[in-house]
C-alpha cells in the first residue's frame, strides 16, 4: 500500500469513528422516542434513530432492569417480537411530574 492510500485509509477510518453516538445519547433518544410513540419494537426503534438493533437493545434492557419499561411479546407475526413501552410510574428516571 502506498503512502498516499495508507493516508487515506487513515482519514476514512478517523471519519467514521467520529460518526459514532455515544450510549448516553442513544439511551436518552430511546426513552424520548418511547415516551412520544408509545409502544415500539427493537427493530421499529433502531429504524427510526438510524442505529444498529444491538445498540437500541442495550438501553432498553438497562431500563427493563430498573423498572422504566416494560416488554411483552409481539403476536403480529409468526418471528418472536419484544415490544418496549414506559412504565406508568416512571419516578426512577425521568419523570416530568
């Protein structure tokens, strides 16, 4: 590899890694989303925030575990489907009460 193309290897690679969301910022789209829609699917939420699902499903499952939403299974289709939506006693994180 030349020295120009390795330099330009270089510049691609620093311009996507500054392209990444940090999982703070990813958490708080995801709540705010799920307070505006309601209830979501992982895939609809990764859809509509434009990130991979594995991503969407990290803040949700941390919010599952401290009680700020609840999951149950889709039964639209015949693939299993998680369904996220807040809670109504949402004290823990974010309330606006």
């Amino acid at each position: 590899m030349s020295n120009r193309a390795y330099l330009l290897y270089k510049f691609i690679c620093l311009i996507r890694h500054m392209g990444r969301t940090p999982i703070l910022e990813v958490a708080e789209l995801v709540y705010n989303l799920l307070e505006k829609e309601g209830e979501l699917s992982v895939n609809s939420i990764s859809k509509k925030l434009g990130i991979q699902w594995r991503v969407a499903l990290k803040p949700l499952e941390s919010y599952s575990r401290i009680g700020v939403v609840k999951e149950r299974k889709g039964k639209k289709t015949n693939k299993e489907e998680r369904l996220f939506s807040l809670t109504d006693d949402r004290t823990v994180y974010g309330s606006k009460e």
